[in-house]
C-alpha cells in the first residue's frame, strides 16, 4: 500500500473487491469491475480463492458462504462451532493450556473421579450438526486436548458431515504424520491447524513438556501439504514475544512456506491463570496489525468476511464442551447454555444480547479488557470453591449480566 | 442537558450501553485546552479570523445555559472551506479522504488509511443527511460560506444510534448544532491526526450519525484498527431486528458559526 493514497475499498455481496485508487491530483480513475487486489489484501484473496473451491467440492458450504456474506448486514452470524472431544485428553501439558482444568488427569488430581456429568455422544454431535446446516454455520472445528487421541474421530466426522460443513482439525502436530494426513484429507477434512509455540526447538518442547514436539510439528506441515490440506500455524503469543528474533524467524519460515501464521493471545486462564505478566499489552498487538500489512499473519481480530477486525465471542466463534456446554470463546470457561437440553439458535441469541459478549468492540475481551478478566477470573474462583466442573453454568456466570434490550 | 464530563445526559427511552458510562475507551487528545486551529488549507481566509470567530463561538456556548457543560468533555475546534460539492459522498472521495490520508500517513509512516464499504456500491449519491440531525443545515451553510466550529467526539457516547439521533430533539436552536458527520470529522482527524491513536488504549469509534447510508442498516464511523485509521460504512445490527448499542461506539456533537 502506497501512504498518501487513500485506498477505497467496496466489499460487495459477491466474492470480489472493487478498488478505487485515487491519485494525489484527485481525479478519480474508472472503477474497474473486478478484483484488483494488492498484495496485503492477500488474506481476502485467499477467501475468495477457497470460496470457489467450495463452488466445486462442498455445493452446500458454498450455498451457506455467500447466504451468509449476503445476510450478515441483517446482523445474522454465522460462528465457528469449536468442539472439544474425548475429555480433551491430551499428550502434551503445556505452560499456557486453558484446557488442563477440564482434562480427566487434572479432575482425577482433584476430585480422585472422572467428570461426572453426561457428555455429547455421536447422536449429539449429529444432531448439532442438523442444527448448525440450518442456522447457516459451515465451520467445525475438532479440538482437545489432542483430538487425535479420539478412536472415534472418523465417526464423528461422518456424524457431522464434511460435505455440509468445513471440518478443521486443532492439532499439536506429535500424530498427524502423512498417513494422518492423508487419512483426514480422505475422510472429507478441509483444513488442519498445527501449534508451534516457539521457532527455537528446546522452547517449545520446554513449552510443551514434550521432546520432540518441535520436530514433529514441523513434519505435520509437511504432511498436511502433501495431502493438499488447507493449513495454518497457530502460534501462543505472550508479552514482547512479537518484537523477539525468534518471532521474527516464524515470521520468515511462515512466508517462505506460504503458510498463514494464526496468532493467539496468551490469556490468563487454566494453567496461565497466575500469569498476567504473559498477557499481551496494546503495543504487542499493535505490532502484529502492523505485521499484517506484510505478511499472512492474523488473529482472530483481524478483519475478515468483510466485516472489520473486532471481539470475536458469540458470532465468531463458540466451544462446544464434552457436556454440550457452549462457552462463547475458546480462552473462557464461563457457559451461555448447553445444547443438549435447549436449542443452539436460543443459545446464541442469548449470547449475543449479553452486553458483554454480543456489541460490537475492537479489543479482545479475554485476552485484554482486564475489567472483564476480574469478572471472569473471579467468577470462575467463585465456582470452583463447590463445583470442580467447568465452565461455569449460565444462570452463575453471564446470566448475572444484564441483556442488551433490558 | 450535558454532564460534568460533557456527555449528554440520556432520557430513560433512549438506549445507551450501560449508566453510568464507562471510560474504557480513551481519545489521544494531543494537548489540553487547544480550541483553536494551528492552520488551515484555505489561505483567502486568515488564521486570526478564524481564531477570532472561535473564540467567539466559544464564549457563547460557554454562557448558555443548557449547552455550557459541554464544554467539560473533549473539545476540538476545525475550520471547513466554502465548498460546492454537493454529494457528501464525491466531496469526501474528492477533498477529504485525501487530505486526511496524507496527514495521518505523514504522521505516522508505517500505518495506512483506508476506507471500507460493506456495501455494493461506491460512496457517491449514498450518502445523505439523516433528517433530524441539522447535518441538512451545516451543508447548506458551508455550501454558501467559510465555517468555523468545535466537534465534542464524545457528547453521546455509548448512545445507539437511533438514539444519538433522536437527542437532536432536545437540542437547541438559537446556536447552529447538528449531530456531527464525516466531514467535520475528517478535518479535525486531518488536523489532530493521533487522536484515535493510543499506545495504551483503545479508542472509541467515531460514529458520524448526522449522515445516514441509502441503506438504512448500515451506518458510517471513523475508527482506529492498532496503529492504522478506518473509515467504515458497516452494518447497524447487532442481530436481525435488533440494533447495536456498544461501549465503544460515540456519538459527536458538533457546534459551528459561519464566517
């Protein structure tokens, strides 16, 4: 992008960009009808680019794509359903996890039991499935722990359906080899997404009290490419890490491998919940917006299906928990309801009049509103002290906050 | 009709995001007290005149009763041009894009300004006065002379729009007022070009109520994304039939004299 040239972008209904480039004498030139797109708009292009794929290969998630892109004005969402799987039993028990509290291993260290309470079957996740094609959802993802250590995981993507739905896979890499790989490419999956917390090998398999986690990462990469996956490095940014050479050097393996880098904020919650000195400042982030004029970098902030960068709880993303609970991010461990005993549709539209979650705000509420984060952590305490079941029920948590038409 | 932070105080039917207001979001407001401009493009009008003509507007918020305590909140003075471009939307493609690209990038080299249209058409004849707002009466007067005046960036902040815009009931009209608008807005961003710019903080977004979109749903604001600035139209719903009422989102008021 050129400063001093005002760039007037139109993100129009279809898949496309109109682009009107206003020269320094102010004669606007003929709008041309399509897609001139400059190289940091790459991440939009690459949208469009999948959005025909989808065309071809999955009619249905294509249909849902541009209904969405047509409706969203109206204010309909259309969230990622993240669903975490198998207790989210894990291999690794890394520094910054917010799910240890919810694994059996911490439950058993705690309580001496497993979780007691119901948890989703494959009839469940079907049945999540139907109601998600019909509210216009189209993304799962697969979480855990390592939802590779589920036998059950083939079932549970025929349960959801990878022709309705784009099925994507969170993965810390120690099992997806290229039999992995080709296997989940063969069973409909879309999309893989592999961590890597550190470019320096003995940080990251420190980070994941797991040798070998750095290598086998990397060979993941190489896996999901050869199977023609779609692919993304999820990386856990903490304090100052985003000015560290070592960042820097992800940075470059990311750009010579054409592999979009996902960013997360470390968050100060599960086993990160005493660690506030991780939690990235405005100056971090700020230095990744800028990141992401260069490079195929993103959070989960950065502007995307046309709509500005922004909190993303309730109409971007949703957990669904082992019990049906929906929480309404990934890093939060307070409920808006669970699926099993009411519908998704009442869910979300709970969520999204929670004035907390649902209007709009540019900072990410967990990772950066440390108003909310005493609201949660304190929440969270306070439940913990006669339950050790998380996340924290609705009516304990969110419902104690006023709605948005209230 | 304002508080002591200068925010107007709302009628139990309008619609904010909480009471009391929250001070989450926070201007980079580059000096305390400046209410006057430093320079200004127009060089047939001279910057004492100007000067003059602010001070003077100035005096007289400051002795009405039901405007004075406006003055307690964030206070930013702006000159605007005679100018015949009558379509909002080319005036703003034409003149005040432009200039303020050139003055935030200058300011800040490494970020970029954009503009954003979640629409499928361009800015030209779809932009338009939202009836209510005078925003019709501040276009008219700059169609016909000079105009000084001060934008007040968080007079209704954490308002709806629908209710930002329904306060302009309330307001006076022996002094010019309307609820503020893009190109007030882009010339005091032009002028003070860090003031959604905050190392610490986040800002609010500058919501410009006084004009509305062809399309009903869809409304215009200035706002930061980290380091860059934003011109947005996007969508006024936080769900189908209902509308958005974030923390964030701010209302200005704006009060000029013709010179």
């Amino acid at each position: 992008m050129n400063p001093g040239r005002v760039y007037l972008f139109l993100l129009i209904a279809e898949d496309a960009l109109l682009l009107y480039n206003i020269t320094p004498d102010r004669t606007p030139l003929m709008a041309t009808p399509l897609q001139i797109l400059a190289k940091d708009e790459s991440l939009t292009r690459e949208e469009d680019r999948k959005r025909k794929d989808q065309s071809l290969s999955r009619p249905r998630v294509n249909h849902k794509i541009k209904s969405y892109f047509n409706n969203m004005i109206d204010g309909v969402i259309s969230p990622i359903l993240r669903l975490k799987i198998n207790r989210s039993a894990c291999n690794m028990q890394c520094q910054h996890c917010c799910e240890e509290p919810y694994m059996t291993r911490d439950l058993i260290k705690r309580t001496g039991a497993m979780d007691q309470r119901r948890q989703m079957t494959l009839d469940d996740y079907k049945k999540l499935s139907d109601e998600s094609d019909e509210l216009g959802i189209f993304r799962f993802v697969i979480t855990g722990g390592e939802a590779l250590l589920d036998k059950s995981l083939g079932d549970l993507f025929i349960a959801l359906d990878p022709m309705k739905h784009l099925i994507i896979l969170d993965t810390n890499g120690w099992y997806f080899d290229e039999d992995k790989a080709r296997w989940f490419a063969d069973q409909g999956g879309y999309k893989v997404q592999i961590s890597l917390d550190s470019f320096i090998e003995v940080e990251h398999d420190k980070f994941r009290n797991k040798p070998g986690a750095y290598s086998r990462a990397l060979n993941a990469f190489k896996a999901a490419k050869e199977s023609g996956l779609e692919l993304l490095l999820s990386t856990c940014l903490v304090k100052d890490r985003v000015f560290s050479p070592e960042f820097q050097d992800m940075i470059a393996y990311c750009d010579e491998e054409e592999i979009p880098l996902y960013v997360t904020l470390a968050k100060p919650v599960g086993s990160a919940r005493d660690h506030n000195d991780w939690v990235c400042t405005k100056k971090d982030v700020d230095e990744i917006k800028l990141l992401e004029q260069k490079y195929q970098i993103f959070t989960h902030m950065t502007p995307n299906y046309g709509q500005p960068g922004k909190c993303i709880t309730v109409k971007g993303i949703n957990t669904v928990n082992h019990d049906g609970e929906i929480i309404p991010c990934p890093y939060m461990d307070l409920s808006i309801g669970n699926v099993t005993k009411e519908p998704l549709r009442d869910i979300l539209e709970r969520g999204m009049l929670n004035k907390w979650l649902g209007p709009y705000r540019d900072e990410c509420l967990i990772g950066e509103n440390f108003n909310f984060i005493d609201f949660h952590n304190q929440t969270v305490s306070d439940h913990l002290e006669h339950s050790p079941y998380l996340p924290v029920p609705y009516e304990s948590g969110f419902g104690r906050i006023s709605s948005v038409t209230s | 009709m304002f508080d002591l932070v200068g925010r107007f105080i709302p009628h139990s039917s309008q619609s904010t995001y909480r009471e009391p207001c929250s001070d989450f979001y926070k201007l980079n407001l580059p000096f305390p007290n400046q209410l006057k401009v430093r320079d200004h493009p127009d060089k047939s009008v001279e910057i004492d005149h100007v000067n003059d003509s602010l001070s003077h507007l100035l005096s007289k918020i400051k002795t009405d009763n039901q405007l004075s305590n406006i003055l307690n909140g964030p206070t930013l003075p702006f000159f605007i041009s005679k100018t015949s471009i009558p379509d909002i939307g080319e005036r703003l493609e034409k003149i005040d894009f432009p200039s303020l690209s050139n003055s935030f990038c200058k300011a800040f080299p490494k970020s970029h300004f954009k503009a954003i249209i979640q629409d499928n058409l361009q800015l030209v004849e779809r932009l338009h006065p939202y009836p209510s707002t005078r925003y019709d009466l501040f276009l008219d007067h700059i169609s016909r002379s000079s105009v000084v005046g001060y934008y007040f960036p968080l007079a209704f902040n954490q308002f709806s729009i629908s209710s930002q815009r329904s306060c302009m009931n309330s307001l006076p009209t022996h002094i010019p007022v309307c609820l503020s608008g893009p190109i007030e807005v882009s010339s005091v961003l032009t002028s003070y070009p860090s003031i959604l710019f905050d190392k610490t903080s986040y800002s609010p977004i500058l919501c410009l109520s006084g004009v509305a979109h062809y399309d009903a749903r869809l409304i215009a604001c200035f706002k930061s994304y980290g380091p860059h600035l934003e011109f947005w139209i996007i969508s006024n719903c936080l769900l189908p039939g209902v509308e958005q009422v974030s923390e964030q989102w701010s209302g200005g008021l704006t009060i000029y004299h013709p010179i």
